[in-house]
C-alpha cells in the first residue's frame, strides 16, 4: 500500500480508476493518451456530482503531469482539462451511470437488497429500518409502510403524518430479491427485514456505515447519501408519467408542494409522451364526431 494512503482512501481511488477512467484509457499507452481522450474520459462524468468530477479530475491531472515530470511523456494532456457541468446536493436523482454502478454492485454487495428496496420504493432509510416481514404483503405485492426509526433512538414509531403511512406496490424484480430473501432465512412475521447485528433498529451511524460501504464499492462519490436513491424515484416516476397526485402518496408527502419541487423538472421524453396521449385524445374525439 502506497506511504500515507488509508485503506478506504486506496479502495475508493482504484474504485474510481476501473469506472471511470480505465474502459476509456486503459488500454493505451501514457504516450499515446491525448487531451482528447482526457476530455472524453472526463465528459462521461457529467451530470454526476462536483464531488466526483473534481475527483476524477485531479486524477487524470496528477497521474499524467507526475509521468511529464518523470518525462515518461513529451507533454502533458491533461494540462487543460475542463469540468463538466456537475450537480451539488442531494435533490437529484442518480444518473444513468451511476444506476449502472448500484444495480451492479448490489448484485453482490451484503446490503444490495437494502440499498434496491430504496431505490424502487422511494422508502426513507428510517422507513427501511423498522420495516418488519409482517409489512411485506407478497399476496398483494405491497410493502405496507407503517413506521420509521425515531430520530436519536433504536426505537421504532409512527410516520410523522398519517400521509407517511402507505402502501407501496412492488415492482416483480424487488418482489423476487425479497421473497427469494425471505425463503432464505425463514423468518417470523416480526422480525425486521434489514436488522442489526443483533437483530434490533439499526440506528443512524451504523445505517449510514452501511451506505458508505455500498457507496464505496459502487465506486459513487463521497457526497451521494441514500436520498439520492428516493430522489431519483421520484424522478423516475415523473418520467413514467406518473401524476403528482399518485406520486405524493407512493413518496409519503404531506404537501403536494414537495412532490412538485421533483415534479418541476422537465423531462424531455415525459413532455412528448404526455403531448402523445394529448393527441391519441384528440384524435378520438374528431373520430367520433
């Protein structure tokens, strides 16, 4: 292991390499690399996080600028890289690629199943922890969420409003990782489906330890948190043209207002399938006249 470098820090760097730089550079020689190439490299990072631009960024700068120094290389490509356009925050939804990385990674990953039960529910990660086997109706295809972790405790509650409480439909593929789940471990109605070690809540930490081991061997940048995985169901949702209305109540939200603040963003391919059954109607109505 490199002098000074923790084990996480190298995980995440080589992580990082085999994504998003090694299926674009990989197989050239350093001499042969051009600024083209890096700017390639670089602009299949946009739409994801500053975070992991910046990141990927410096890489590509101080690998190729420490072989110019080593004069292993006559000049240096990445001397004039420019940064594609990134988002900060956490109100926004995974791009294609990251999705790529999560469903791969959590093909394998121990909290693969946790991780997709989010990402296809829109469930809160304190949703996730109080969920119990009795709430996960395969009869109906439904997961029934009736509780959250209370904020600071091991405890589980109610929702905060009686809109948090809802009935979540599954899709087939988290319907199959669940049941083949369930089959596995043969588990009492009460018991909890994402526990912790010792069976109980999973608390906060712990919780976001979880994600930061998934996050890591996913190979996403260090600033996208679990919400990331309910945003981008909601966006999802959007671009299946799903209405508001609907979408609040799969989403939990009291105020319509906050469905909207996902719903504002205009989908190209929503707009024409929307425009589409505008027509189809319209059509429709002159047949019959």
């Amino acid at each position: 292991m490199p002098s000074g470098v923790s084990a996480p820090t190298l995980a995440r760097y080589r992580s990082m390499y085999n994504i998003h730089i090694g299926p674009y550079i990989g197989s050239k020689r350093m001499i042969d690399v051009s600024p083209i190439d890096l700017q390639q490299c670089l602009n299949q990072c946009g739409g994801m996080s500053d975070t992991l631009i910046s990141v990927v960024r410096s890489i590509l700068k101080d690998v190729f600028h420490r072989a110019r120094a080593a004069r292993l290389i006559p000049v240096d490509p990445a001397e004039d890289l420019v940064a594609p356009k990134g988002y900060s925050g956490s109100r926004r939804a995974l791009t294609d690629l990251e999705r790529r990385q999560v469903l791969e990674t959590a093909e394998t990953h121990k909290y693969g199943l946790w991780v997709l039960t989010m990402l296809y529910t829109g469930m809160r990660p304190g949703e996730t922890a109080a969920l119990t086997w009795a709430n996960v109706d395969f009869d109906r295809s439904e997961i029934h969420v009736v509780a959250a972790r209370e904020t600071g405790t091991k405890n589980s509650k109610g929702p905060k409003t009686e809109s948090g409480k809802r009935d979540i439909p599954m899709i087939p593929e988290l319907k199959r990782r669940l049941l083949a789940e369930h089959d596995r471990l043969q588990p009492g109605p009460f018991d909890l489906v994402f526990p912790s070690r010792l069976g109980g809540i999973v608390s906060r930490n712990p919780m976001l330890n979880r994600w930061k081991s998934f996050r890591t061997a996913a190979g996403l940048s260090d600033d996208v948190t679990a919400y990331h995985l309910r945003h981008t169901f909601a966006t999802d949702l959007q671009r299946a043209g799903v209405p508001i209305n609907v979408a609040r109540d799969l989403l939990g939200h009291s105020d319509i207002s906050m469905t909207a603040k996902v719903y504002t963003h205009r989908d190209g391919d929503t707009l024409h399938r929307s425009m589409q059954l505008y027509s189809d109607l319209q059509a429709a109505i002159g047949g019959n006249g």
